[in-house]
C-alpha cells in the first residue's frame, strides 16, 4: 500500500488540490454562512459551528466516495426535503447574525449556531453534493486498484474540506476584530446576512 501511495504522481494531485479550490471553495451557503458567523460571534465561539460543518462535508464526502449519492438522488421528495431544511437553517442563521452584537460586547450567554446545527446544513446542503460530486468524479490519481484510489481521492479531499472552512472561518474572524463600533458592526451583521440569504437563492436556482 505505501508503495503504491508513494507512486502517485505530482500533477494528478496538484489537479485534485486546484479542482477542490475552485469547486469546492466557492462561495456557498455553508462557506459564507462560516464567514459570517465567525464576523459576529468571533473565532473561538464560531469553533463548533466550523467542526460541525467539517463533520457534515466530511460525511457528505464519504457518501460520494461509496456511491450513496446516486441511490439518494433516485428517491423521490428528498431533494426538496433536504433543501427545505438547509433553507430553514440558513433563514435562521441570517437572523442570528444580523441581530448579533458586536464580538467584543456580546453577551456569553448569546445563541451562537451549535456544532449540530453546522453538520445538518452541511448534510443538507445541496451544493455540497453538487460540488464534491464533482471534483470527486472529475478528477483521477491513476492508482489501482480502485480501493486505494479511493482511500487516497478520499483523504486528500478531507484535508482540503479542513482547509478550505478553515480559510473561510478566519476571513470571517478577521472582521470581528473591527466590528467594536456598534453601528458598524450591525451594518456589516446586515450585509453578511443579505449575502447569506442571497446564497441560498443562488442555490436554488441551480
């Protein structure tokens, strides 16, 4: 097995590596919804909402990895059922952030979204299976047999879902350190929130 793994060529990886960033780290309602949340509540607060959401892509990987999308896809009503829940989230999600007090004066006790609530929009989130679906198909390593193709396509795309929300999460960090202002700060709140929602409409257009 190490053999074969230390046998994989650059270039089949970098193009994985640059496919993931492309696709998978675009603009979505899981992404933007991070960089959001990490703006209004701060990066240690925002923590089980980021691992909750890497949890559920990572879950949504493996689903690709073992061919479940395709039997999902074929039951009838549960593609409007799984948006109708990410729809809802999200809904909730922009209330929260648009009516969350600056980082540095909210109060401990506030509502921050919860590591359960970032693993369903993951798991309901239709761009997830979208994307990863098409990196994942799109792209090939050459390694036989098909198991250890797999298991390493596998492996290097849980990295980059880590890094790819890890990036988004501190962007969004980043902000809540300018935020102290109050009026600046639910300016901001109000357009990561329009943004949110604009991004689940987006979603449902395609």
């Amino acid at each position: 097995m190490l053999q074969q793994l230390s046998q994989i060529e650059a270039r089949p990886v970098l193009m994985l590596v640059l496919a993931a960033l492309a696709v998978m780290g675009s603009p979505g309602p899981a992404t933007i919804s991070l960089t959001a949340v990490g703006a209004s509540f701060g990066l240690q607060r925002t923590l089980p909402y980021f691992l909750g959401l890497v949890l559920g892509a990572g879950l949504v990987l493996c689903a690709v990895a073992a061919g479940l999308v395709s039997l999902l896809s074929s039951l009838p009503g549960l593609a409007p059922i799984l948006f109708g829940l990410s729809a809802a989230y999200i809904l909730y999600l922009a209330f929260r952030i648009a009516t969350a007090p600056p980082p540095s004066r909210a109060d401990s006790q506030a509502t921050v979204p919860s590591f359960a609530g970032g693993v369903l929009l993951a798991v309901a989130n239709p761009k997830a299976y979208l994307a990863i679906g098409a990196v994942y198909a799109g792209t090939s390593l050459g390694l036989q047999p098909g198991a250890m193709e797999t298991a390493a396509k596998t492996a290097i795309l849980l990295v980059m879902i880590v890094l790819i929300h890890l990036a988004w999460l501190i962007a969004g960090a980043s902000f809540a350190r300018l935020l102290d202002r109050p009026r600046l700060s639910r300016v901001v709140n109000l357009a990561f929130a329009a943004v949110l929602v604009a991004s689940m409409a987006v979603a449902a257009m395609h």
